[in-house]
C-alpha cells in the first residue's frame, strides 16, 4: 500500500522538513497560508469598523451651522475646520469600501491630510471650536495640551502619550484611531526661547517640536499599550499609524503681531526734519494683520520650518468686539446668562439682565483683554453676593441686573413676591 503525502489543502504544497504542516479533521494546512488567512480576516474586521464609523456624510455647511449654535463669529475659522472634518469624512466613507489604506489600491489616487493652525488672541474660542467639533464628528477625537510635552527622555509627556489618549477614545481600536482627529492646545508654548543660552537643550520647545514632526506628517509610530485592553496585540507596544490623523494645532501666539507688521511696514530710517512722521492711524488693526500672517512670520516667533511645513492650512480667529461678546453673552445654547438664569430659576427666582448691563460686562472684558473667557469671572463677581442672599428670601420674585450695578455703583435689585402687590428691595439691604 502507497503511503499519501502530506500536502496543504489550500495552496497544494507537499510537506517537507521545511514546510510543516497544521492538521484538521479533513486536510493541512501550510505557515505561509496561516498567515495569509490571518491578513485577509484581519481585512474584514477593519472594514467592518470602518463601516461602522462611516454614518451619514455631513456637509461642510452642517458642520458649520452646528458650530454656530456653541461659537459666535470666527465664520472664517468654521468654514476651514468644517472643510477639514468634512473632507476627512470623505476620505474615510470611501475607505469604508476597500479593504486597504487609501493609495494602495491601483488606478487610486492617494489623497493627503491637510492639518491646520489656528491662530487668535486668547479668548476668541480655538479650544472652543475644537471641544465642540468633538460633539459632531463621528471619528475618535482627542485633545492634548501641549505645554505638557517634553522631549523624550525628560520628565514630563512624551508626543507617543497624544496617541495614547486617542486609543482611549478609540476603545482601543487601533483602526478607529487611525482615522482620529487630534488637537494640541497651546501650541505657542512650545515656540523656541530666543533667550534659551546656546548649547543648552529647549527640552519642552524645540525638542518637542523636532518630536512632533514624525507624528504630525504620517508614519509608523510606536506606542505602549500597557495597562490597555488586551486585546490590542502586540505585548506592551503597538504600531500606530498617523498618515490619516488628522492635526489640529491652536495658539494665541502673543506678540506674533509685531513680526507681521514689521513685514507690512518696515521701519522707517530717514532722521532729522525731512523724516516723515509715523501715523498710528495707518497701523493695521489686529485681524488684519492675523490675516496676512505667514510662514515666516510664525519662523520669527519661534516655530521651525519644518513644524510650520506639515501646518499647511493657517486660520486665523478675529479678536471679539463688544457686540460678539453680547452674543456670547445671550445666544449660545451654554451662553453664560441662561445658564445664570438656569441657576437662579432653580430658587424659583428670574434673573434679568438690562441691555445696558450687557454692554458694560462686553467692554469690561475687553478692558482687561481676556476676551470671552473672561466674562464668567465678571458675572460671578457680580451676581456672587445676590447668590449668597436669594436662597434665603423666601418670597423673592425676580432679580434685576442694571449697568450701574457692573460699573459698581448700585445693588441688584430684588422684586419679592407679595399677596397684593411686588415690593421692591435693594440687594444690599
């Protein structure tokens, strides 16, 4: 009797010292078909997340009108972010149908991320923006903060921990995260001190700009999985790749100004009686001269080259005028006065705002130049001794917030509720 070789049931190889052989019930199976199994099962499970992720395909205008409900003005900045989210969306509801990465299939064309800089005065809402893109995306979104960050090797975060933070987003996922969308707040912070001394290291400046270069352009990035689900593979280290994240980098960059008007208008060299005077009436405003920034301008503050390079996209936010900042006041779904009026209404109580109050709190902020995230410290100032008071009165009715009462010169007024009529009481009384 012949004895049968041994031979894959799959690809038909014989089995050979070489070549060894994984019995089953009715056949074998070779390393090299074990593996290749592995690939295209693990090519199911991706698509089917990514099919997941893919739900309906918001347009930038939807985006833009969700922004508008939490962000005033700044149409500028919203319509770029909405752009961005929108053509990454784009990107990842056609990879939904393929099974590899975009580029990988013949006759594609490999498309590239654009990643974006915002660029505004503190207050004018780029954390904003970004925390409420988070609330409409239908990717992992995760936000960093980069005056964390150090080079690494010194105490603090390393770039590698950003990545971290979108796996927890992620659920673990490595091709959810993949797809990701990542903010780093406070990006100025890590400019390059012009008054680092030479040959010493900028360790948390340009050490982490050099950093974030691998991880903001696209490649293999490795990161640890320790204490993360176990079911990521891999031992205590994953392969994460950042070709399809998309960067989102915010600063208030303090003084970036003064490098652009030097460009705009170069100083003047003539002296004696035949200089021609300076006129503060043709100085750029501080919008204008945000939106005519460029590359070379953020070189003199103190970025690289090569990190301004992979932030192709610069959008700049408008400082906020009184008007913008009423509208913050009023109009948002969190705008700070219904939420006053929500916690006043708690203590079955009105609150009310004047007009007028509303203007004086509006030019209050711009006085002390902390734009619309300083408006909660003043309605807190001034409504804190009328929160201690009202709790205890039991028939007030309403209280009433006039602009003398921000400038300092009056009370709160507050209206008790009376079996006849309304009497009127000072909040100081």
């Amino acid at each position: 009797m012949v004895k049968e070789h041994k031979h894959c049931s799959f690809c038909g190889i014989e089995a050979s010292a070489s070549v060894p052989m994984i019995a089953g019930t009715e056949g074998f199976i070779c390393e090299a078909c074990v593996i290749l199994a592995s690939q295209v099962v693990s090519s199911w499970g991706k698509k089917k997340e990514l099919q997941e992720m893919a739900g309906p395909l918001p347009k930038p205008a939807e985006i833009k009108a969700l922004l508008d409900q939490y962000v005033i003005g700044q149409n500028l900045a919203k319509e770029i972010l909405s752009v961005a989210v929108y053509n990454h969306y784009k990107r990842l509801k056609h990879e939904s149908n393929k099974t590899g990465s975009v580029g990988n299939v013949e006759g594609t064309v490999e498309i590239g991320k654009s990643n974006i800089l915002l660029i505004g005065p503190s207050g004018t809402g780029k954390t904003l923006l970004a925390s409420t893109l988070a609330k409409i995306v239908g990717v992992p979104f995760a936000v960093a903060d980069a005056t964390t960050l150090t080079q690494a090797g010194y105490v603090g975060d390393d770039v590698e921990n950003i990545l971290v933070r979108l796996l927890d987003v992620a659920d673990g996922q490595i091709s959810k995260a993949e797809w990701g969308i990542v903010y780093i707040d406070e990006v100025d912070k890590i400019a390059r001190s012009p008054e680092q001394a030479f040959g010493t290291r900028d360790v948390s400046g340009e050490g982490v700009q050099q950093a974030l270069l691998r991880l903001v352009e696209g490649s293999q990035v490795k990161v640890s999985a320790k204490g993360r689900r176990k079911d990521l593979g891999g031992g205590d280290t994953v392969m994460v790749d950042t070709r399809n994240i998309l960067f989102i980098a915010g600063g208030a960059f303090p003084g970036l100004e003064k490098h652009v008007e030097k460009r705009l208008q170069p100083p003047k060299t003539e002296i004696g009686f035949h200089a021609s005077p300076n006129n503060p009436e043709h100085k750029p405003s501080l919008e204008a001269m945000l939106n005519a920034t460029q590359p070379d301008d953020l070189k003199r503050f103190g970025l690289i080259p090569e990190f301004i390079g992979r932030f192709p996209v610069l959008a700049p936010l408008e400082p906020l005028d009184v008007d913008a900042l009423i509208q913050v006041l009023t109009e948002p779904k969190n705008a700070l006065v219904k939420q006053y009026q929500q916690l006043f209404a708690y203590d079955d109580v009105d609150l009310e705002f004047s007009q007028e109050a509303l203007v004086e709190i509006a030019e209050k902020a711009i006085t002390r130049n902390t734009g619309a995230r300083g408006l909660r410290g003043i309605m807190e100032h001034v409504l804190r001794k009328t929160m201690f008071m009202v709790p205890s009165y039991e028939n007030a009715a309403r209280c009433i917030v006039t602009a003398d009462v921000i400038r300092g010169e009056g009370e709160i007024e507050i209206v008790e509720r009376e079996a006849g009529d309304l009497q009127r009481i000072s909040a100081g009384e």
